[in-house]
C-alpha cells in the first residue's frame, strides 16, 4: 500500500470521528470548526480513502417557527411577566399589564403560561386581582429547548432527553417549533480509520503553492508544502505540432535526400507542353480528355516562346520521330495545344522542367513530393487534390538492371519490404516500363510504384543524350497502411480533434 | 486500361495447351504480356491489360495468340489464311477527302462464333472505337454480314435527306438527318459530321446501306449474329495509318477463330489511292546485341535474343550481332527499336534480372522554399500551433462571398467537376476559416497553420500566374483577439530576424480598426486582422477569430537582400 497522505482537512476530520466514533455533518462541525463544506468535503474524501463510512438516514428534525423565533429574541412571554413582576413584589393585573406594555390578548397568554408553569398564583382581593411571585426558575426546559433550536435545528436524536416533555409541550403552542423531516447522513469511522496513527493526523501549517515570497524570504523552512494526489487526473493540454501526412512526407523527403536526390520544383499553373507533350503523350491521348486535366479558364493559354527551340523538336518527335530513330506518332502536332494552360495532373511535369534546365547535372539524381490536380469526384479512394512522390536519375550506362536496383532501394529503405517483386508495365512516357511490389510481414503485397528509362522521344528532343530513369511512388497508401485509415480523404483531415489526439507515427 | 472478359475454357482452346488455374499463377503468366487478373470465378474471368496502345490484346484471341508464345506453343510470326478469291473492290469519292478520308475493309470467312465470342468483338469494337479510334473521331469500325452485300461497295457522301435506311436498334427507316436527331448514336457522335453538308456513307453495288460512318449501321446488312460465317469488316477514319492498324487488328482477331481472310482494294481518289488491307505484311527493324545489352543491361546472343523475340511473336533472325526483325502488322505500337528490346527484356523475364544499384554520387538536398518553410512550421509549432492540410483549390462561395469580398481577381478552371472546387485560392486565410468550422464542437482555444501554396494572377507572367508559398494561423476562442494573433507575429518575425511595421488597412473581412497589413522591407508582406462577425457568422463559428497570413517568398527575398 503507499503512503496514505491526508490533507489537513481530513487529519482534523479524522482525528474528530476518531473521538466520536460515528457522528452527524453537524455534530462534526461544532467539534471542528470548520465550515460546513470544508467538513463535507474532507467526509468525502475520507469515504473515498476507506476511512470512514457513510451511512443516510431520514429523521424529524426540529426548528423554530415565527413565534418561537420571536421568543428567542425577546424571551417568553411569561418569563417577561415575571421579570417584571419581580421588580413589583405585587401588582394588580392591570398594573402588571401596563407596567408589561402589551395587549389584553398577549397579557393573557402571558398570564396563563405563568400560572399553569407555577411561577404566579392570582388572589382577588378589594375587586381586585393581584398576582404573586412563586418560585421561578432560571431557566426553564422550555427555554432551553427554544435557545437549543435558536442555533441551529436540530434532530430527533441530538435533543436532550430531559427536554422532550418541555418540547412536548412547546410543540402544542402555535407557532413556537416546526417539524420537518429531513436527510441525516451519519459519518462512523473505520477500522482503517482507527488505525491512522495520531503523527499522521498532526496538522502542521500546510502550503499548496510554493510561491517566490516563500522562496526569497526563506519562510518554506517554516511551512509544509502539502503532498499532492498525484494520481489524480491533470487537465490535458494539447500541445503543437505537425500533420501527420505531412510528417510522413517530410521523412521521406529525408530519406530521399539521404540517398541523394535533390529536389526539383515547377509551377502548379503549368503548360499543358510540360505535363504531357514534352513526355511524348500524344495530343489525342485518352488520358489527355478533359475528364483527366483541369484547364484554365483566363488565360487559356500560355506564351510559349521561351522554350520554342523545345517545342519545335518535341513536334518533330511526335509527328515523326525526328532523328530518335522512332516513327513518332503520325499525326498533326498543334503548338496551340501544346500552349494551353492546365493545372499540374502528374509530378513528372517537374521531371520534364529539369532535363531542359541548364544547369542539369549529369550524374544527377531528382525527386519531387508536389501536389497535383484531376478533375476527380471526391470520395474514399479519390481526391481532386494529391500529392505525387517521383524524380529522375540521370547518368551514362543505366540499364534496366539499374532501374531495378533503384527501386529495390526505395522499396527497402521507405517501404520497409522484406520482399520484392517487378513485373512489366506500361507507362506511356517509358520503355521498358517496370511495376514495383513490396512485400511487408504482416501487410502483404503492396503496388508501391512504377518506373521505367524515358523513351529516346523524350529525352533527345529535351536535349539529353544519356539514359533517363524515371520512378514513381505510390507512398499515399503507405502512409494509409502505417496510420491505419482506409478513406484517401483523411490525409486531408477537417477533423481537429483527430489531429490533436493522432499519435505521433 | 482495357478489361478483357472471357471465358477460361474459351481461353485454354484457343492457346492450345493447358494454363494454370490458380489466380497467382495465372496472373504471374499474364504478366507476361502486362496483363493481370481481375475476376477469376469459375470459368469466369476477367483480365485487365495494362498497355493502352496494344489493342492486339483487347479480344481473348489476341490474348490467346501471345500466350501461345509465351508458354513456347507457337512462336514466331503469326500466319493468317489467305483467300484465292481477288480482292473485294472498295471505291471512295473523291469529295471525302476533307470530312472522312479514308476506308479500310476485308472479309473474313468461316469463322465459328458463339454468343460469347460475338460479345468478344463487339467490345473490342467499343474499345477500339473508344481509345484508338479518340471517341469515332480517328476511326470508327463497323461489321457486317458479308452473304449479304454485293461488291463492289462504295463509300461516298450524300446529303442528310437523300437516303434513308433501318439503322440498328430500330424498325423504321430513317432520313440521315433523323438518325443524327434521333438514334442513340446519332445524338453521341453527330458532332464528329453534322457540321459538314454531307455525310459519309457505305452502300453495295446494289444501293444497299451497310451503315452511315460512324454513327451506326444497317440493321439488315449491319447485323452480325451467331448464325453469321462469313464477316465484311471495315474500318472508316481521319489517319490512314489509324484505320489500316485498326482493320487489322480487328481482322486477324477474327481471323484466330479458324476464318480465312479476303483482302479488299480500297481505292481512294488520292494518297494512299489504290490500296489492298488488311496490311498484314510485317515490318521489318534490326536490333543490335549491343543496343539490347545498353537498355537491358543483359549480354545476351543474337541468337537467344532472337528466340526471346520469337517467343514474343516477332519474326527474328540473329544475323552476325544484329537480329533482324519482322513486327507483326497487328503491333501497331512498335515505334522505336526501344520497344522491341522491352520484349526481350519481359520474355527473358524481369525476376531473372539481377538488380544491380548504380554507384551515382550525387549530394541530396531539399529546395531553398523548402527549407524556409520547414523553419517556419517548427517555429509555429513551437508557437503550440497544430498543422493542418487543406486543398489548394476552392469555389468563389469560400474566398470571396463568405469573406464579404467581391468576385474578382482569382484563377478559376474551365471544368470544375464539383461546385467546391472551382477555383485556386489567393489567400490561405479562407481554408483556415473553412476549416475552424468544421470542427466548432471541438475544444477551444483552437490554434491551427498551415504552410501552404496559393496561386496569384500575374499579368504579365507567360502562364499569368505565379504560386505563393504563404503561412497562414489562426486562434479562435473566447477571450480572443487581435492582440493574440499579433504577438505571434511580432515573435515570428522577430525569430526571423525580421522588423516590421504593420500599416492600418480597411479590409471588409475583419474588424474596422483591427486589420493591419505586414510590411517588411518595403514589401507588403501579409496581413493580420481579427474576423469580422459577419464572416464569423458566414461559416458558422460562434467564437472570436484572429488570422494572420505571411508571404514566406516575400520573407526569404528581403532576407536574401539583407545579407
């Protein structure tokens, strides 16, 4: 068991019940003197402790009503007679009534309580009544009753016994007490509570907060700063920090840089020259439909002229093979088209900004993690919205055998895989064309990209002469799998709370 | 990617020798030709083909023809039967030569059809017409019943009233024009015409109508069934070399159920004039060893090359360290020597391939833009910001309406799919305000950024606009206002190593008197405000806001200029 820590309130509490053994709210206050909350307070946190029991019970309780209020204040009625009367030795009633300053009606009642109390007798005498001082006692049962209840009310059993023939009796006068029934709840000790030995229920002066006046003037020497309950529940606070998705892709940003890559950037308003044609995807390719790319409504279309040199060999290229040794595509190339103004679909945009940049470096190795737009309807497994994970590596000699080493490495190194696995595919903008599985324990297969060499179309009316290896991620189920969702729509969350309370993966 | 649906039976009769029945399995052997397996259930099966330019391999008897080399049953050039019969004469206007110029037909006879080998066809019809053929406008095939046409047929225009015929899928005649008005198919691809004043059509010898290209055919002569033995294709189109491939790739497909192929002439009064289809001569390439070894990176023989090639249905022949190549005519997607090597590479099979990670020292490193914006998030989360991602795009409703700013200067699309995303926003402030609604029943205070991009119109820029790397914050709660949202930017800045001075603006988003523009260096850099009630109002947020919005490309350019 660890060590029990009282809070003062509870060493007083319990120091009392150990006097008292069991003992109402009220009896526990007057013994404290503590206020009527610190007591309910400190009762139920004993109760929690296991040191004290609860127990509720219904009883009549008592307490004064108007007249008996007014008692209270002023005395009774006949207590004031015979004060008065005592000044007197002997008066007529009337003398007596007027020297008292009250009414026939209240006189009379006066009158009539002293005499059934035995404290006057009445004697006629020449026409006249005189009363006559008996024996008065201090104080009577009565007025100890009403004094008891003028502090507080009281219960059935917290009334003397001697005096409930004197309640009796005032409970049969109008006004003077008032029943009700109330809940009484009895607090008794424990035999836990027993044994609380008295050095714990030493209640030194006890400190909650250490302040700087404490520190500075060295008074935390005199006090004791109270044990907390440090078991019980902090408020949470949520603390700053970044989205997971984003997260995931900062790490793979790394990594990538880790195995060399440097980053590429474009434009999201881009030529529809760099996202399709200058990969050498044809200008009536079905993938080139407006279901597939949003356009740009003002300006439809873009000043090409800084990249003519480009456009008029990609042309060629296209029409038929310029000098790549290809029979290109046999059909009329249109600049106009190729001018037109969309939204980035694919990240191999990027790939195709960097072979025509001067400052290309070969060896070189690029990737891009940039976000990309298709005019899809949103849904678990579509957004209008994505980010696209994939870059180039460009050098002398690459053979299929290095593209497949390339992507042995990503698999291993960002996805984990302990397998896997290349089969053919097709890409239109790559020849060979490789599909990339990993195989993780516990997950299974997993299509986590494709690659291929840039087809000699492409690259050579670009103006790059080496091979071009060109690979794509797919690391948005990747990140799907780790974080345990499987709505695409997640790695966007509206949801705040969500956000808050993901663990940091 | 086209779905191919078949028959597993089907299947294993035309290959000719037994094929694995497990899914895994199978699919592993489809690989083979970038294929996989879709739906496998009982004799049901449903293959997806990955390469959208082999419509050879879009029918199971095409599937069937590859296979057969893959799994070395028949390898080598495919040979096709071959009527004694002269060639069916095709004659063509010469006024079609601006609308439809070309047709391309051949007759294939005896060919044994079920219900599911006449689905087979009908959807590489759909396909091809779909894909190949851009939606009917390159080519558009049709076929018909060859008993019942008597040659020569002639493809020639007529004017939208002139003739009139039953077309598929109706009892009644119909005027060209009604067709065009009424017919399914008339309303589909009567754009790909109706603006000519005549349109294409194909009539026998006799003024029977086989169909009106390409919206539909005949329904006596255009309407092939299972009783149907003997089959006229033809193919009618914008790119010659487009229709000749179509033709034969629709003809040898049916070709592989047994049938014998008659060839047709087709004369057109101009280029490519007299000329017989279906092409099926191959063409001919060499590939070199050596060329093979630079894109495999494999030392193979010429002669193991040309027994890979063989096995991929190519003709091959290892001649010194050359192989030459015959491509069959149904390759239509042979461009490049490129694509041959692939083929060896697929047949030599790519798990035979060791990997091998090129020793290429490069130096990684992130972009400048995406250092600073890594700096900023860490400072903002050290700020006890939470990170959220949001779209880049928008509707006008978000960044202009509810903003109580009126609809201009922003880059919208031509065709939106959804009235939520319409556009690209030019501030971030709206998303973080979009997003602060979404979750008013989440604790507050809510402190929430995002690092993202907007995209500005420039004018004179040559796509017109420019994208903008911005943050953007926001604190909403009780209690809330403008002073909290500038003591972060006064800390921001102040990390940065930036002095700032923030001008009064009237901004009709925010508060009046509590809205200042950030200006760095001179440049106007962002702006911070407290949210006007309106806007509050707009979104549904019951709690006070405060937002500010930096350029981070404003940042780093005076940056840049300080030091």
């Amino acid at each position: 068991m660890s060590e029990l820590v009282l809070h003062p309130l509870e060493k007083t509490l319990l120091k009392a019940l150990q006097k008292l053994g069991e003992a109402s709210l009220e009896q526990l206050r007057d013994e404290t003197q503590l206020d009527q909350a610190a007591v309910s307070r400190a009762v139920m946190w004993l109760y929690e402790k296991g040191l004290a029991t609860i127990e509720e019970h219904r009883t009549k309780t008592y307490s004064l009503g108007p007249e008996g209020r007014k008692f209270a204040l002023e005395g009774f009625p006949e207590r004031r007679l015979v004060e008065v009367l005592g000044r007197l030795e002997e008066a007529s009633l009337s003398k007596l009534r007027e020297e008292m300053g009250v009414s026939e009606e209240e006189f009379s009642i006066a009158l009539g309580w002293a005499r059934r109390l035995g404290w006057v007798s009445i004697e006629k005498r020449d026409g006249e009544t005189f009363a006559k001082l008996l024996t008065v006692p201090e104080i009577s049962p009565e007025e100890r009753v009403v004094k008891a209840l003028a502090e507080r009310e009281r219960a059935e059993h917290e009334i003397d016994p001697t005096l409930r023939d004197a309640l009796e009796k005032l409970s049969k006068r109008p006004g003077v007490i008032e029943v009700s029934e109330k809940v009484f709840r009895k607090v008794a000790i424990t035999e836990e509570g027993r044994r609380v030995p008295p050095q714990l229920l030493e209640v030194v002066e006890e400190v909650s907060r250490l302040t700087t006046d404490l520190i500075i003037t060295g008074k935390w020497r005199e006090v004791k700063l109270r044990r907390y309950d440090i078991q019980r529940p902090a408020p949470v606070v949520w603390p700053g920090k970044k989205q997971p998705y984003l997260k995931f892709l900062d790490e793979l940003r790394e990594r990538l840089v880790a195995l060399g890559f440097e980053e590429m950037r474009g434009p999201i308003v881009e030529y529809m020259f760099f996202n399709c044609d200058a990969l050498y995807m044809p200008q009536d390719h079905p993938a080139r439909e407006i279901h597939d790319i949003y356009y740009i409504k003002e300006p439809s279309m873009g000043d090409l002229s800084p990249y003519s040199e480009f456009v008029d060999r990609v042309k060629a290229a296209h029409e038929y093979g310029w000098t790549t040794g290809s029979r290109g595509w046999g059909y009329k190339f249109s600049v106009a088209e190729a001018a037109k103004l969309i939204l980035r679909s694919q990240g191999t945009a990027l790939s195709a900004r960097t072979l025509i940049n001067p400052d290309l470096k070969i060896p070189g190795k690029y990737f891009s993690i940039v976000r990309c737009f298709r005019p899809d309807v949103v849904d678990r497994t579509h957004l209008t919205e994505f980010n696209q994970v994939e870059g180039i590596v460009v050098a002398k000699d690459l053979t299929l055998k290095e593209l497949l080493g390339i992507l042995k490495t990503f698999a291993v190194e960002i996805a984990g895989a302990d397998k896997v696995r290349f089969r053919p595919d097709y890409f239109p903008f790559t020849e060979p064309s490789v599909e990339l599985a990993a195989y993780k324990e516990g997950y299974g297969w997993l299509e986590f990209g494709g690659a291929g060499i840039f087809r000699p179309e492409l690259t050579l009316p670009l103006g790059v002469e080496v091979p071009v290896i060109a690979w794509g991620l797919g690391v948005d189920r990747l990140f799907m799998m780790k974080a345990g969702i499987d709505d695409i729509r997640q790695l966007f969350t509206r949801d705040l709370d969500w956000l808050r309370k993901a663990e940091m993966l | 990617m086209p779905t191919i649906e078949m028959s597993f039976s089907d299947l294993e009769r035309l290959v000719g020798a037994s094929i694995p029945k497990d899914a895994e399995e199978l699919d592993y052997l489809l690989s083979f030709i970038k294929a996989e397996v879709e739906e496998f259930t009982g004799d049901y099966l449903r293959v997806e083909v990955k390469d959208g330019n082999r419509p050879d391999l879009w029918t199971v008897e095409g599937i069937a023809r590859a296979l057969r080399g893959v799994l070395s049953v028949e390898t080598g050039l495919r040979e096709f039967k071959l009527s004694d019969q002269p060639p069916i004469e095709v004659f063509v206007d010469p006024a079609l030569k601006e609308i439809r110029p070309y047709i391309a037909c051949a007759v294939v006879y005896g060919v044994e059809i079920d219900e599911s080998v006449l689905v087979g066809f009908i959807r590489l019809q759909d396909k091809l017409d779909l894909t190949y053929g851009r939606g009917r406008k390159r080519t558009s095939i049709g076929l018909y019943v060859a008993d019942l046409i008597t040659p020569p047929i002639y493809y020639k225009l007529v004017g939208p009233d002139e003739v009139s015929f039953v077309p598929l899928g109706f009892d009644e005649e119909l005027t060209l024009r009604r067709i065009l008005e009424e017919h399914p198919k008339g309303i589909e691809y009567g754009h790909i015409i109706k603006d000519y004043p005549k349109w294409p059509i194909l009539m026998d010898s006799r003024g029977k109508v086989l169909s009106m290209p390409p919206i539909i055919n005949s329904a006596d002569l255009g309407r092939v069934t299972t009783e149907t033995r003997n089959i006229l294709v033809e193919v009618t189109g914008t790119n010659w070399t487009a229709v000749s491939n179509t033709l034969t790739i629709v003809a040898t497909s049916i070709a592989e159920r047994g049938g014998v192929i008659r060839k047709a002439v087709n004369k057109h009064p101009y280029e490519p004039r007299e000329i017989e289809t279906p092409q099926l001569q191959p063409n001919e390439s060499k590939v070199t060893k050596e060329y093979v070894k630079s894109v495999v990176g494999l030392d193979l023989e010429p002669a193991q090359i040309a027994e890979l090639l063989e096995k991929a249905r190519y003709g091959a022949k290892a001649v010194g360290d050359e192989i030459v190549v015959q491509i069959p005519a149904y390759r239509v997607d042979i461009m490049h020597p490129v694509d041959i090597v692939e083929d060896v590479a697929i047949m030599y099979g790519y798990d035979r391939i060791e990997p091998v990670v090129p020793q290429i020292m490069t130096i990684g490193d992130i972009s400048e833009e995406e250092k600073f914006a890594n700096l900023v998030r860490e400072i903002m989360i050290g700020f006890g910001f939470q990170e959220i991602l949001t779209f880049i795009m928008s509707s006008p409703e978000i960044i202009r309406d509810k903003m109580r700013l009126p609809r201009e200067g922003y880059i919208e699309v031509a065709n939106p799919r959804t009235l939520r995303f319409t556009c690209l926003r030019d501030w971030i402030t709206p998303s973080l305000i979009e997003f602060l609604s979404f979750n008013t029943h989440v604790e507050y205070p809510q402190k929430v950024f995002e690092v993202g991009y907007c995209v500005v119109p420039v004018k004179d820029s040559p796509t017109g606009a420019r994208d903008k790397r911005v943050l953007g914050f926001a604190i909403a709660g009780d209690q809330v206002t403008f002073t909290d949202a500038k003591s972060i930017a006064d800390g921001f800045l102040r990390l940065l190593g930036l002095s700032y001075e923030l001008r009064e603006i009237d901004y009709p988003s925010f508060i009046e008197g509590r809205v200042g523009k950030i200006v760095v260096g001179g440049v106007e850099a962002g702006m911070i405000g407290e949210v006007h009630p309106e806007v509050l109002n707009n979104f549904g947020i019951g709690k006070p806001v405060v937002v500010c919005e930096i350029d981070l490309g404003a940042l780093q350019e005076v940056k840049k200029r300080s030091i």
